[in-house]
C-alpha cells in the first residue's frame, strides 16, 4: 500500500494507525501526484490511500493516471472535503472508495476491507449527503430501457471497471462496450460517468 498526502503528519497519523493491522503494509509515501504514480510504477501496490488536494498533480488527475496505466491497483480517496462533486469526480476517475479524514479513524480500515474484497465505499456522511438528493429524483425508471448487455455494462462501469476490461469480463468485442456505454449513458440521460455513479447511488443501484 502507498500513502499519498502532502502533509507529512497526515501520512504519519495514517502509517500508525494502519501498521497496527498484521495484513497490511506500507511501502511508499508520496507528497503528491506526480511522486505517487512514479512509486506506482516502481512498487506495483494492491491499494493506493490518496489525498484529493495535492499540488503538482492532485488526486483526482493521479487517480485517473492509476486506472488508466495500472487498473489492478484499488484507490481509496481520502479528503477533509465533505463534497459530492468530489465524491463523483474521484469515483469516476476510478477510484473505489471516499473517506473523509474526519471519520479516517472510525472508517478507514472498514473501507480498507471493503474495497480488498472487490466492493466499493463511502463514509457515511457523504453516502448521506449524495442520497438526500434522492428525495427530488424522478420517479419515472429508466433502467427499464436498458437491455440485460446493457445493466450488465452499467453494474460494471459503476464498480470502475473500464471498456476493456468490461470486455474481457462479458466477452464482447470493446467497441461494443463502447457503444453500449454511449447508450446508457443516453437513456439515463447522464452526460458523462459521474452522472451515471450519482444515478447508480440515488436508485440503490449499487452497493455502498
């Protein structure tokens, strides 16, 4: 696992809370993005813990590097933000769960596991702040529109997967995939992957 933080007492706080664990440990620090995904390269970790506001490369732009160039490797994002943008940004870019630091003690090892085991997670707080929008959502079901390639393709896109990967998983061609995305993301009416995770979060589409 790689810690990356840009205040040193941060990733310090983190190292001593998760070294306690005996199935976990930590191999690298990074300071920011850039520092991050030359560890990445050298190291090749299962997990990344990432702080979202960093300089040179914040998490969200290393996130999306990590999943692109090395898509085994699970991201959790860490952030003093309690914000659904960010929350969305991050998860789309590929990245299994979001941990406030405030609740960093309380949930992080629960995340931690979760993710371990192929699942993905919110810290309650936001999971609460992305689900009261729901109260406003329409009632009419969209997901009644896809066919059954194309809620097989949603269910993996959501849990991060990406085109090709997907492929591999249902044994399509990646233009199919490609394809079945634009789709989906048409009659969801979601203009991009974020909208699809926030739709997928607000009509218990996927598991938190």
């Amino acid at each position: 696992m790689i810690l990356a933080d840009d205040h040193q007492l941060v990733r310090e706080a983190l190292r001593a809370l998760l070294e306690k664990e005996a199935d976990l440990t930590i191999v690298g620090e990074a300071a920011d993005g850039r520092a991050l995904l030359q560890l990445a390269a050298e190291l090749q970790p299962d997990m990344v813990i990432i702080d979202i506001s960093m300089p040179d490369m914040d998490g969200i732009a290393a996130t999306r590097r990590l999943h692109a160039d090395y898509p085994s490797i699970k991201v959790i994002a860490l952030s003093m933000f309690c914000n659904p943008q960010y929350t969305l940004e991050i998860l789309a870019a590929g990245a299994s769960a979001y941990v406030t630091k405030a609740s960093a003690g309380e949930h992080l090892l629960l995340a931690i596991h979760e993710v371990a085991a192929n699942k993905r997670y919110l810290s309650p707080k936001i999971a609460a702040v992305l689900a009261g929008d729901s109260v406003h959502a329409k009632a009419t079901d969209y997901v009644s529109n896809l066919d059954r390639r194309e809620l097989d393709v949603m269910k993996l896109l959501v849990e991060g997967l990406t085109p090709s990967e997907i492929a591999d998983r249902l044994q399509l061609s990646e233009l199919t995939v490609e394809t079945d995305q634009r789709n989906i993301l048409q009659k969801l009416n979601c203009n991009n992957l974020a909208d699809l995770i926030k739709y997928a979060i607000l009509h218990g589409l996927t598991f938190f």
